[in-house]
C-alpha cells in the first residue's frame, strides 16, 4: 500500500492562467503531487466544494520593514506584512533590499535577510534597490548578488536620496544586460517635481491634496519615455513599475509596437482611487492616499483598466508601503501634521490586492479567471524567475494554492491583519475574498490567520523567463532550492 498524501483538496474548481478544469489535488512534502480523481488515502482532507481555486499570489511589489530616511518608520515587518498577505490569498512577496548612499549592497543584503529571518509566514524573495552604483557595486556586488539569486533591481528616478542620474542608470541597465537580470523603473522626473513643489509651497499649498498637482502626469510620461529610451540604448529589458494612467501607458505602447521589451506593472491604487483621495478640501485626511505617482482620474482609471485587460500589464502588484496615519512616525513624521512633500510616500494594500481584483475585475466581467491567476501570480512569478515552483498548479509546483468564497464582503480595516491603522479601500463592497490560504501545504488563513512563524522561506530567484529573449534554458524549470 502506498503512503497517504500529507494533503487532498477535493473538488476543486482549479484556475490557472492557461486552463481551468475540476480536479482533487494532492500534497506531499508541501508540493503538489497528483492531480486528477480518485488520487487515494489522505492524513488531511479539504472539500473545497467546487468552488474556485487559484495558485496563491505573487506580490512582486511591496516594501516591508525598509529603513527610512529620518525618524519615519514603516509599519510592517515581516511578521505582520506577510500575515496580512496570508489572510488576502498571497503566499509569495517580493520586497525590497535598498541599498543605502555610501553603503555596500550586499551589506543591505544580509541586512535585511535578519530582518525577514524567523518572521515570515509566506515565502519571500527580495529585489535590490541600488541608490549607490559605485564601481564596486557595479563591478563585483551587483554580478555577486545576481549570482546568489537577486535578479531584479529597482532605480528610482525621483526622491533624492534613491534616485540616479542618466549616467548611472545607463550603468546599471548595462549590468543587467550582461548578467541578464531585470532593472524594474520608478519613472518620474525629479527636477520637474522640485520645481511644482517649489512653487506650491510658495504659494502656500501645503495640503496633501496638492502632491498629486506637484506630480501631474507628464512627469511620469517623461521619465518613462527616457527609461524606455536608455533601455532602447542598451539594449536590455525593463519593467515600468506601478504605472498611474494614460500617458505613461501610451509610451509604453509606443515602445511595444517598436519591438522593443518594456514590461509594465500597475497596482490597485490606479484602478480604485482617484486624486481626490487625497483630499478635495485641506483636510490631512488625504495623507492616507498619498503615493507616488498618484492616483488620477476615472478617465484614467478605464485606460489602466483596459491595459489589465489586454496584455499591456504583465504584472499587478499591491506596492504595500505601510504608514500608520495615528501619531506615531508615520504619515505624521513629527507626530503631527506637515506639508505634503514630507509625508512619507506609500500606501497599504497586500492584503486587499487580490479580492480586489478577483471582484472587480473577474466577478465584474472585466478580465477572465485566467487573466487575473495571469497578473496576479503566474506571471510575477515568471518575471522574476520563480516559476514553475511558485504561480503554477502543477506537478511539482509548491501548494500555495488560494480556495475562493464568492460572497459579499465589506472592506474594514478591523478585520485587515497588516498594522497599519486604516486602509484606503474601507467600506468597499467587494464581491469575494479567500477562504482559505495554503502555504507550501500549511493552512494560514482559512477565515482565521494561524501563525506560521518561520514557515517563510528566502527564496532564490533565477532569471526572467516570460521576456521574448529570456535564455531558453531558463524555462520551465523548478528552481534549485
Ligand atoms: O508611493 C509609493 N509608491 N511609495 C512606495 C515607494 C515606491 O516608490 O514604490
Ligand atoms: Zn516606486
Ligand atoms: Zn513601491
């Protein structure tokens, strides 16, 4: 007689981004291991009822008990960020490891590997953010790191003390090629941004309903046409991180028509928030919605919406950047109220980035099942070199796996399991939510959280394999682990 399986989920309704098709599925050793009917004896049994289940999701963009500049402090570390990613049906994040002016990168590495180490309930891999591209950075630490698992890097193009001049992202770009590895953009022209701000604040226009006029959208559409461009120079792919609307979408669709291999994310915030989330009278309120690039329009809003539905976005991340809005040091850096230049960029949402999407996107008609499994978690998995160990239901594939309960359900903070003090989505109706979250095998959510303390595994991330010149040994691998 052979062994039981450690795990069968029966009657499932198993989407993934290719397929959909009912199917009992059997875990071993936290991976999947047979799919089909009738698999045979098992320790545990879940019925999932015919209802829908997807692999769990990838969020390949959220910032995690980052060091900040000053006092300011974020709110998640790793044990409640990934516990709130748990209970929203994510059992993979990507933070990142910033490298800060003056210091060694791969000191920022092991840094933060302490800080994750121990905490996290889901498994986590990191990018880099290199703010520094000494010629040691570029020569030796950056090809080390790429080497070790650390495939994607992000440059900022604005905030002073991130961001890179031309020069060295040409630098940093050529690293990537050579090694190939993925440089993901924050594109938004920082001199034109000091100088709205200048002028705003001359003016007196303090509110936090004037960082998104201080960052209208031509700023964005610039930078992103000079990282297409720099790109274009070097010849490597880039990705566009949390792209807000039209004009930055039409560069993007620009460069795609050119051939050229521009990947692109957008986050929940573009599609669920508007400018006026930050206020449409000088209330502090606003400082809740307070992102960079900023929310815009409805009218934007359609055009990222169309972008989720035909391809343009590769990736939909939640950019999780947790800052309690009470009076610790958060979006009140000195316990009180300051103009919007000072208040700390970010906002929650690894938790509600899923339902989200799954109610306004899927159950509203907007995307099919397979195209939500697609941005949600096959695909990040595939940019940043985890696939087919994590976005996959497949044989050998780790079982984080997502059972859907579609009913109405109410956004409220209170039942949010990060620690940051509010969300921006509070009182939405949305239409599902996860009923229950399987990490490599372990139940941590299932309507409760249950603490999975260390269960987290760093993982290894190899190189891009959904870019049209990815090398084809890279695809369709399960990853060393
Ligand atoms: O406003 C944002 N997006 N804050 C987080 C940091 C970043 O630039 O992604
Ligand atoms: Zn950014
Ligand atoms: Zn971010």
């Amino acid at each position: 007689m052979s062994e039981p399986f450690d795990l069968v989920i029966q009657n499932a309704h198993v989407a993934t981004a290719s397929d959909i098709f009912d199917a009992d599925i059997a875990v071993t050793g936290g991976r999947i291991v047979r799919l089909g009917k009738d698999l045979g004896a098992a320790r545990r049994i879940i019925d999932a009822a015919g209802r829908v289940v997807t692999p769990g999701g990838v969020d390949a963009h959220c910032h995690l008990d980052e060091i900040m500049s000053g006092p300011v402090r974020m709110a998640d570390d790793f044990h409640t960020g990934t516990r709130a990613a748990a209970c929203g049906g994510t059992t993979t994040v990507i933070p990142f490891a910033a490298q800060q002016k003056g210091h060694s990168l791969s000191a920022a590495v092991q840094a933060y590997r302490q800080r994750a180490a121990g905490k996290a309930h889901v498994d986590y891999a990191f990018h880099l953010i290199v703010t520094d591209p000494t010629p040691a950075v570029l020569q030796q630490e950056l090809p080390a790191l790429i080497a070790e698992g650390f495939t994607s890097f992000k440059i900022y193009m604005t905030y002073d003390d991130m961001k890179l001049d031309d020069g060295q992202i040409l630098d940093v770009l050529s690293v990537a090629k050579a090694h190939g590895a993925l440089a993901m953009l924050h594109a938004e022209n920082a001199d034109c941004i000091q100088w709205l701000t200048r002028r705003l604040l001359q003016a007196g226009q303090t509110a936090p309903r004037f960082h998104a006029q201080a960052r209208p959208m031509l700023v964005e559409r610039e930078a992103t046409h000079r990282a297409i461009a720099l790109a274009e120079l070097v010849d490597t792919p880039i990705l566009i991180v949390h792209v807000s609307g039209r004009e930055a979408i039409e560069q993007i669709r620009w460069a795609r028509a050119l051939g050229l291999s521009v990947l692109a994310e957008t986050c929940p915030q573009y599609l669920f928030l508007t400018a006026d989330d930050l206020g449409i009278d000088d209330s502090y309120h606003g400082a809740r919605c307070v992102c960079s690039p900023p929310p815009r329009d409805a009218a934007n809003q359609e055009v990222v919406w169309n972008g989720v539905r035909d391809g343009l976005f590769t990736v939909f991340s939640s950019d999780h950047a947790p800052f309690r809005m009470d009076g610790t040091v958060g979006k009140r850096p000195d316990g009180c109220e300051v103009s919007f230049e000072r208040i700390p960029n970010g906002i929650p949402g690894i938790e509600t980035r899923l339902p989200l999407l799954y109610s306004e996107g899927v159950l509203a008609g907007r995307i099919t099942l397979q195209r939500f499994v697609e941005l949600t978690s096959t695909n990040p998995a595939k940019t940043y070199g985890l696939h087919p160990r994590k976005g996959s239901i497949a044989i050998g594939s780790d079982a984080d796996l997502v059972i859907w309960q579609e009913a109405p359900c109410t956004v409220r903070n209170t039942r949010l399991h990060h620690n940051v003090d509010y969300t921006p989505y509070e009182g939405m109706q949305l239409k599902a939510w996860p009923a229950l979250t399987l990490s490599r095998g372990e139940v941590v959510w299932d309507g409760a959280f249950h603490d999975h303390s260390g269960h987290g595994q760093w993982l290894r991330c190899g190189l891009p394999t959904i870019l049209p010149n990815a090398p084809s040994h890279a695809r369709n691998v399960i990853q060393p682990r």
